[in-house]
C-alpha cells in the first residue's frame, strides 16, 4: 500500500474510531454516494487535504514529511441553532489535538465559521497534522 493510501486510511481510522462510532454522528467521507443529509440530525463531511510533502534528511534513506489538513465540515439544519454543532467542534478537536497516533502527528484545531450552506449551516474545523515517511 502506498504511503499516502496508508496515511489517508490512518486518519480516517482515527476519525471513524473517535467520532463517527463514539458520537452516532453520520460521516460522508471522500467520494462517499451517499445523501449528505441523513435527516434533521447533524452530519460531517471529511476532506484530508494534503500539502507539499518536503525531505527533512538526508543520508542513504532519505526522510520526508507530508503535511496537510483534516477538514471536518459540520453541518446542522438551518434554525436549529449552534449549540449542538458547537459541541461536535469541541469533540473533534479534543480527539485530534496535540497527540500523536500511529505516526501520525496531530497539531492544534481551529474553528471556521463557513454560514448558511443550502439548507444547513456549516462550519468546519480544521487540523493540521503531519506525518514523516522514509524512502528508500
């Protein structure tokens, strides 16, 4: 498995693991078919976007790190008010703040409020992580 596939699979792992599964809140992954909306409950969408992976060794095996960013776009229906999108927002960075979990180093959240989004109001939390690979 390639290493992008393998840290792609990680994080969702991880995200599967700590949110969709311990919360019951319905997750669209990338390229996932289904209905972004469930029903009236809320629901996330999750991107893992990737940045410019740079060497960070040198030597025989060379060291690289590929840097990116989670973005965990809640959605609520419009009118319901923020106050259970905003208790998501804290679980989620309180599952990927500041730790590292299978190689996988997870750096500070922060929120983004995004406004009303078609029938739902979105906003997204986003964390960047990184994650070093050595190629031989």
């Amino acid at each position: 498995m390639a290493f992008i596939e393998t840290l792609k699979n990680k994080i969702r792992t991880k995200f599967k693991t700590d949110i969709e599964t311990a919360l019951t809140v319905p997750v669209l992954y990338d390229n996932d078919p289904r209905d972004p909306r469930p029903d009236d409950s809320l629901w996330i969408r999750l991107a893992i976007l990737l940045g410019t992976k740079e060497q960070v060794s040198l030597g025989d095996k060379k060291r690289f790190r590929q840097p990116g960013i989670i973005v965990a776009s809640i959605f609520t229906q419009i009118g319901k008010g923020t106050k259970d999108s905003d208790s998501l927002a804290d679980s989620i960075t309180t599952a990927f703040q500041a730790q590292t979990v299978n190689g996988v180093v997870y750096m500070t959240p922060y929120q983004v409020p995004v406004g009303r989004q078609g029938q739902d109001w979105q906003a997204n939390i986003n964390c960047p992580f990184y994650s070093d690979f050595v190629e031989t």
